[in-house]
C-alpha cells in the first residue's frame, strides 16, 4: 500500500541525507528492495540497521496491516528519530524498533522472519545471519545492502551465501553499488 504521506517523509529523509551525508539506501537501490518485498509479501521482517527509519519505511509501505518489521538500530539517538519519521509516514504495516546491538539482540526475537534485510556494520553481516538462521525458513529471503560497494568487508557473508549449499544467492546491480539476494533452500 503506497502512502502519500510515506512519498513526502522519504523525499524529506533524502534531502537530509545529502546535507547529513546519511547512508540510506537511497533511491536507486530503495526501488529494488521496495519491489523485492512487494513481490515476496512476507508477513514479518527483521531489519538490521534501521538508522533514520528510511528503508523501513520502504519496505513498510508496500506491506498490509496484518504484517510486522522488526528493526534494530544500535544508536539510540536514531531509533527516536526513526520511530517520528515511521509515524509521520502513516505506513500500515507494525514496525517494533529496538536500541541496542543487533549481535545480541536477534538471539532474543521470537518466530520466524518470511525476510532479512541486512544494512548496518558490513563486517558483521555474517555473524547477523547466523544469529538469525534458525529463525528463517526455506523461502525466507535475506537482502543484504552495499555487496558492490562494500564486497570486500563482507566477503566473508557473500563465500557463505554463495557457497555453503543453504542459498540460492544473486547480485543485483544497481547506482555503482548493488545488493545481494540470498533465498533459503
């Protein structure tokens, strides 16, 4: 469900972006995760690296009110600022953000996630992942942001998605940059 209100709050987030130099997804990359969940319809989401609340909010307008995002920020100033931009946008679907480290808090979720969205520290995507493989099932997607410009801080992630046997996995191109696309099998 698009939101025009959701339209405004993004474009005023991109705007901060440029003059905060903030490391939102962006755009260009944003329209790929958007129609990667629209096409997916999960029912429940585990973000990790919520920062100002700019791709939740993505992911949240193209998801029904019966769904729910978790999201994890580790700095608890951006988790407020998130939580007012999440609200302005009027998105239906539940957003839970917590403060704290991502390392410590996915062990303690509850239920399993339908998708992942990795896009916070590169070097611990992998450690990410492992802390929520018990909680994906076969079909839950993991998107993990930045696996161009990034490749070599999370080269560790990207041999395991690849190569483990337990993905299917796949680079998407997109603005000098790309996000890797990893369905459990």
């Amino acid at each position: 469900m698009v939101s025009g209100r959701a339209d405004e709050v993004l474009r005023r987030i991109e705007r901060q972006a440029e003059r905060r130099y903030l490391p939102i997804i962006g755009p260009e990359r944003g329209r790929i995760l958007a129609e990667l969940v629209r096409r997916a319809k999960p029912k429940r989401i585990l973000e990790v690296g919520t920062l100002v609340g700019y791709s939740t909010i993505l992911m949240g307008r193209a998801l029904g009110g019966d769904s729910e995002i978790v999201s994890v920020e580790i700095d608890e100033d951006e988790v407020e600022i998130a939580e007012e931009n999440i609200r302005e946008a009027e998105i239906r679907a539940r957003v839970r953000v917590l403060a704290g480290d991502a390392s410590e808090l996915i062990s303690r979720l509850d239920g399993e996630f339908d998708l992942v969205f990795l896009d916070a520290d590169k070097s611990e995507y992998l450690t990410h992942l492992r802390l929520v493989e018990s909680k994906l099932h076969k079909g839950s997607i993991v998107i993990a942001d930045n696996a161009g410009a990034c490749a070599f801080f999370m080269r560790d992630y990207l041999r395991y998605v690849r190569d483990s046997g337990k993905y299917k996995s796949r680079f998407i191109p997109s603005d000098g940059d790309g996000v890797e696309v990893s369905i459990r099998l």
